[in-house]
C-alpha cells in the first residue's frame, strides 16, 4: 500500500482490525457446527452432489450458448449471438432487471481490458426448482 501518511495509517487500522477480529463472531456458529451428528454432514454434502437437472440443461433449450459443462458449478457462455455487439458487463448489468437472473461478467477476472469480453458465467449450485425458474425466466426473455 502506498499513499498518505493517513491513508496507509487508515488501511493499517483497517486490516489489523479485520485480521484479528472478523472471525470472532464466527466462532459460536463453528461451536454450533461441531455439536451437529454426522448425518448432518452427510446429508449436507449428498445435496451438493450434481443433480439430473441443471442450469445447463435450462441454457441448451434458450438462445444462450452453453458450454455443456456438468461438472462444475459454474457455466461460462458467449453472448455474441445472443447480444450483438453488447459486452458481458451492459448484458450482466440489466439481466436482473430483464429477467430476475444474475450472471457475471468474465471480463472482471481478467487483467486485459477486452479479456473475457463477451463470456458471462451462471452458477449453478442451486436448488433444482430454482434452476429451474431461472432458466424459464432466460428462455422467456430470450427466445421471445
């Protein structure tokens, strides 16, 4: 960090603060957590395995190229067809407002200014019925 005197003295105090005293609150929830029977665990990581239905499957029956991926939680697309001559970040920025679904825009992981420029990324660690209505909400907006 460089800057002011009290900008750098402001950060300082910031991460010294954050370094020692974020987790604090967490430690009751982790206390919690120990007390909970195995089968809690169990069940919780049975749910995260991948379901019959994901958001994959919603994209491929809209205009929304797919990358056909099963085995992440994530779905990266490209938007060029779907929005010509429209960037991830505009098509990211008024989805929510279009449709109800959120998507990222790639371009933030990278460095280069055009990097990722019109690859936008869907999770899908969701629920099946939630999968489910966003990719109807998508195929709404989309498919006209």
């Amino acid at each position: 960090m460089t800057g002011s005197r009290e900008l750098v003295a402001a950060v300082r105090t910031t991460k010294q603060f954050l370094t020692y005293v974020a987790s604090g609150p967490f430690q009751y929830a982790v206390a919690e957590a120990l007390a909970l029977p195995d089968a809690y665990y169990a069940d919780f990581a049975a749910d995260r395995l991948p379901t019959p239905y994901n958001l994959t499957d919603g994209l491929n029956n809209t205009r929304i190229s797919s990358n056909d991926n099963h085995r992440s939680n994530l779905n990266t697309t490209d938007i060029t067809e779907l929005a010509p001559g429209t960037d991830a970040l505009t098509f990211c920025r008024a989805l929510p407002e279009r449709c109800g679904v959120v998507a990222v825009p790639n371009s933030v992981f990278y460095d280069h200014p055009t990097a990722g420029r019109t690859q936008v990324r869907f999770a899908f660690c969701k629920r099946p019925e939630v999968l489910r209505d966003a990719a109807d909400r998508l195929r709404k907006a989309f498919n006209g």
